[in-house]
C-alpha cells in the first residue's frame, strides 16, 4: 500500500530530524517541534514519488466507491428545488421593480 509506505516514510523523517536537533543539542521541548517543520521539509524535497503514488491510490480507490449523498447534499437540493419553484410562481405584483413610478418610487394615483 503506498499511503503506508508514505506515511513510515514520513514518520521515520520525523524521528531522524528530531534526533538530530536532539542530538546537535536542542535538549527541550522545541526538538520535535523542529523535528516536525525539518519533516515536512525534507518529505516535501525528497519523497515527491511516493507522495504522488499514495494520492493515485487514494483517487483510484475514490472513484470505485459510489458516490454516498450527504445530509448536505440532499438540503441543497432541496433547498435549489424551493428557490426555483418561487422563481417560477413569482406573481408579476411582487417583483420589487414593478409597480414604482417617478424618481421617488411611489405610485402616481
């Protein structure tokens, strides 16, 4: 599985650069936290394969699912479903820019 080897990939980045800060002296909390952004970095640099390799395993497995519809997904369609219902039972009356005369809007009766 490529996100496995992805991700002991990282995660072995993760310990080799803290271990490095560690042992270069940084003997505090800051060492992981380092560790962390000198991970992302060299991961970013040296593992660009494999990155690409686990996002087409994750898109490969996505695509054979059906899609599941959401909760979401079923409110905005119904929601889509009332907005353009109204807008084509609208009465003529009830436009706002019908039934003004004048600069002032009012009716001239």
């Amino acid at each position: 599985m490529p996100v496995v080897t992805y991700t002991l990939l990282r995660l072995a980045l993760f310990a080799l650069a803290t271990a490095g800060v560690w042992f270069a002296g940084m003997r505090s909390w800051l060492a992981p936290v380092v560790g962390v952004l000198l991970g992302y970095a060299l991961g970013y640099v040296l593992l660009g394969r494999q990155r690409d390799a686990a996002a087409a395993y994750v898109q490969r497995r996505s695509e054979g699912r059906p899609h599941r519809g959401t909760a979401t997904d079923e409110d905005a369609a119904l929601e889509d479903a009332a907005v353009d219902a109204a807008l084509r039972d609208e009465p003529a009356a009830a436009r706002p820019d019908e039934g003004r005369q004048g600069p002032a809007g009012g009716d001239a009766r």
